[in-house]
C-alpha cells in the first residue's frame, strides 16, 4: 500500500467463479458498496469485457446530498481472477471523462469452496486539481472492509 493507494483482503467462502459473477454483476454493486454512495445499476448490463461501460446511479451526503451518475469503464476482466474499472462521467460512452482513480478486485482461489479477494483503491493518476476539490482518499479503509464483508455475504448466499 502507497500514500495513493488503499487495500484490503478477506477469505470468502465460496468459489472464485462465483466470487467473480457477483462483482461482474452491477445490480448488485449497491449491495456491496461500504459507503451508501452506489444507487442502482442504471443499465443492468453484465460486465464481459475490457472496455465495456457501466452506469451507475450514486449519492453522496457529504455535500449536502447530491445525486448523480458515474460512467465506469472496465479496465481488466480477467475471469475469475481480477476485475476492475475506472469511473468518469459523461453522456457518450467513447468520450468520457474520468478522475484518475479505480477500483480493482482480485481473487485467488486458495480451495475449492475458498477464495482470497483483495480490494485496491488507487487514486494515483488523479490530477492535481481533482485532489485539490474532493480530497483523498474521500472516505477510510473500513469502506473497503465493510464492501468485502458484503461481497462475502452475497457470494457466500449464491454458493
């Protein structure tokens, strides 16, 4: 872990693959996320490729409640191995505009019914003017605890 990045790890109980379709699965993003910040899956598409985008509805409260939408963009899709977007935002899926910041899983499955997941944060490509207005990291470590504790809730209730 660097000064521009935060991790966290668990076992889960439960298979890699079925680890991985959970996290592929942006309808169930809301149900997983530590913060309350992530809404619905505004598009319900399963995640299958590098380069797919997915919309997300969020909120945050912090400033004063604030509704809006993140355009994530898949930039590993390793199956069941590793998965990770970058968020932005923006009407048009091929000219978005990201923060610089993303958010990746990788599991390694250490027994049959048994998978490692480490959740990274990496905010090191955010520019300088970005940090200057939300500030990083925007939340602690325990939002990436608390969102393995309920990826290991759901993937453990599919297996």
């Amino acid at each position: 872990m660097t000064d521009e990045t935060m991790s966290a790890a668990c076992t889960i109980n439960a298979p890699a693959t079925t680890v991985f379709a959970v996290l592929a699965d942006p309808t169930m993003h809301q149900a997983i996320d530590g913060t309350g910040w992530v809404r619905e899956s505004l598009d319900g598409k399963q995640l299958t490729a590098v380069g797919q985008v997915f919309r997300m509805a969020m909120y945050h409260s912090n400033y004063g409640g604030m509704h809006y939408e993140m355009a994530n963009r898949v930039e590993v899709f390793e199956p069941p191995h590793a998965i990770a977007w970058l968020p932005g935002q923006g009407t048009d899926d091929d000219h978005l505009e990201f923060g610089g910041w993303t958010w990746r899983y990788d599991l390694k499955q250490v027994q049959v019914d048994q998978t490692e997941v480490t959740l990274t944060y990496d905010w090191s490509a955010v520019p300088q003017a970005i940090r200057e207005h939300i500030g990083f990291p925007p939340f602690d470590r325990q939002h990436l605890d608390n969102s393995l504790k309920h990826l290991a809730e759901l993937a453990q209730h599919r297996a």
